[in-house]
C-alpha cells in the first residue's frame, strides 16, 4: 500500500476506502478452495496446545480491544470455548487465573503497545502460550509471542484504526472457524458456508461506499450535537463502543456506546431531542428486540440514525435517518456495520474542521504504560 494520500484529503479517509483491498490481502491463502479448511501454516506447532485449551484470554487495548470483544461472541458461539476479554493494562496487574491450558491471543495494530507487550510477558510466566494478531510484522509483539498472524492491512497511519480493525475482525472469524474444526466443535457444512461467506466480504464492503452521500448529509445534520449514544446488541454491542470512539477520536463529540438492553438502566435518562442514538439494527437473532429498545428511544423524542441490513424493511418507520449494508449473517454484520460508522465519524469531523489524521492528545501508538 502506497503511503501517499494521493487524491484522498486524508489519511483516515484513505484508509477508509483501502478495506475491501485489506480484507483481501488478510483472507488471500487462507481458505482452502473447497471451502473447508483454514490455512494457518503459523499455527502448524501448536496444534496440538490449541486443541487442549480450555480457555482464551483476549487481551489489547482501544480499537484492538473491540476487536476482541466480537471474537468472545464468535469463539463461544461456534468453537464453544470459554473466553475472558480484558484490557491489557487492567490484565498485567490483576491476579488472572490461566495456565497451561489457556490461550492468550492479543490483537494489536502496532506491536508496540506497551501494556499489551507486558501482558504477554505476564501470561508466559504463568505458563500460557500467547497468539497475537498483529499488523506490523517483525514488531515487539510479534516477535514476544508465541504465535503470530499477521493482518495485512498494510501501513495504518490516521491515528483513528480503521482498515486495522476490520483486518483484525476478518482474522478472528477465520481463527474461529479454525479452532471450531480443530476442536470439532463446528460442523463442516456450517464452517464451509461462513467461509464462503467470508469470501464475499471485500465485495460487500465495497458495497457500502454508495452510502457515503448520504452519510455526509447525516453528518451535516448532526455535527452541531455535542452528545451521542451508539447502541448495539450481540456482536452490535462492541461494534456500537467503536463507533462512539471513532467519533469521540476525532470529532471530539461526547459519545458512549451501550447495550442497547442495558440502556434502561441508565442511559436512557439522558435521551431528550439534543441527544442522537446511532443503533446498530442489523440482521440477527436480536432484531426484534432492537427494534422495541429503539421504540423507547423514539418515545422520549430522541433522534433515531439506524444502520441496517439492507432488507430490514421496517426500520424507516422508527428510525429519522437510515444507513444500509448489504444483507448478510449477523456476524459478517458486524464487519460491514463498522465502515458507515467510520465514515459517519469522518465526515462530522470534517465538518467541524478537526485535525482528523492526528486528533489532539492522542498517539498511534501507544509505547509508554
Ligand atoms: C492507540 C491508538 C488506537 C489503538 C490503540 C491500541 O490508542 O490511537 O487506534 O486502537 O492504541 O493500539 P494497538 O497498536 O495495540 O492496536
């Protein structure tokens, strides 16, 4: 990837737009052409540890940590493990309970993090075994762990992660389904139809950008806010606290992402008319009941921004304004479901004339505890 931003006013924006091309240099070779295999040759060592784990430890921090989140939903769902997820810095001084039997798999873009390199030393002196997925080869994380798959985003430089974190999301799904064969957890006729399924992803992401028209309007409509709700549910929910650190990153707007059951229990207070709620309302076993949380949201005159799969046909009646991706499961969902709030962000910032590619107080990488 060229690290010029060419026709692109900013990096962020470049970045944005390089997905489909990231997620496909992340899946190239690691499918099996009959769809029935992941190819990890960098976990061939340890097989045999990965099928003898009882227990995952997931581990980073900021966007990479979301990452993580999503994987708990997907590796509980369909290899049946048990995982834990935590900050790296909140991990390195607890007391956690692992040990030979358990994975440690850190997600970070850099390698560099400092909290996320020093969980890893943690993890090994109790006996575990580390897998990081890392964008930077060769970086102090990858070198550190045990194992490593790479995500070929390419180079990251807009201070807010874009294409890091969808590569992140697109590995996870392929070491879910790696790990539910190898542990025979996960039918081969349903791993075969979510890694077709995952093949398709560079395609749909590509889909997404004939939104960008009307996502600027949104943000036009919106950047004057200085308070925003993101809410999710299932895989929604961690997808709803990156797209309310996306915004707050770069637009400076306050914004807290919620699950958006849990909302009763608090947030709900806030929603009048100055307080917009982005809800992720894709495809799943949980539309339903997004759609009763987002009718209480309507009933307090709160101003309703949906993302939303592309046939879910009621949405218009409760939410103002709707963004749509393309129809898929609901985990491939949650992939494509991050692009718009990327460029929502983008675009408020933008508005607002904020320094995008490098937000105040806020590093790439964070090197320092
Ligand atoms: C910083 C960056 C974030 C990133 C986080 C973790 O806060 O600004 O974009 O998500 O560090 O970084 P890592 O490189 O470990 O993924």
């Amino acid at each position: 990837t060229s690290i010029e931003k060419g026709e692109y006013p900013h990096y962020m924006l470049k970045e944005i737009y390089e997905q489909p091309h990231a997620v496909q240099d992340t899946l190239d070779g690691r499918i099996s052409p009959q769809n029935d295999e992941v190819i990890f040759k960098e976990l061939e060592k340890y097989r045999e540890y990965l099928s003898g784990v009882n227990k995952v430890f997931i581990v980073a921090c900021g966007t990479s940590w979301h990452a993580g989140l999503v994987a708990e939903y997907l590796l509980e769902r369909y290899a049946r493990l048990s995982v834990e997820v935590d900050y790296a810095a909140e991990f390195r001084y607890r007391y956690p309970v692992l040990d030979n039997k358990t994975l440690v798999l850190t997600i970070s873009q850099s390698g560099e993090t400092a909290d996320t390199i020093a969980a890893i030393g943690e993890a090994q002196s109790l006996g575990a075994k580390v897998l990081s997925i890392v964008n930077v080869p060769s970086s102090t994380i990858a070198r550190n762990s045990n194992m490593v798959i790479y995500t070929y985003a390419g180079r990251e430089i807009g201070v807010a992660s874009t294409k890091a974190f969808t590569t992140q999301l697109v590995v996870l799904s392929l070491l879910t389904v790696y790990l539910g064969l190898l542990r025979r957890n996960l039918p081969a006729d349903q791993a075969a139809v979510m890694l077709q399924d995952l093949k398709r992803v560079p395609n749909e992401i590509s889909k997404i950008f004939t939104e960008v028209d009307n996502i600027k309007r949104i943000a036009r409509a919106f950047h004057k806010h200085s308070n925003a709700l993101y809410l999710g549910r299932g895989v929604g929910f961690p997808i709803a606290l990156e797209g309310a650190l996306k915004l707050k990153e770069i637009s400076y707007i306050h914004a807290e992402g919620y699950s958006a059951a849990e909302m009763k229990h608090g947030p709900i207070a806030l929603i009048d008319e100055n307080m917009p709620t982005v809800v992720l309302a894709f495809k799943g076993r949980r539309y339903e009941k997004i759609l009763g949380n987002i009718m209480e949201v309507k009933a307090r005159k709160g101003k309703l921004i949906a993302v939303a799969s592309a046939s879910n046909d009621d949405i218009t009646r409760v939410a103002d304004e709707v963004i749509r991706i393309p129809d898929a499961t609901e985990s491939i969902s949650a992939i494509l479901a991050v692009v718009p709030l990327q460029i929502l962000a983008y675009y408020i910032a933008v508005e607002k004339g904020c320094s995008v590619d490098q937000p105040r107080n806020l590093a790439k990488s964070v090197t320092v505890e």
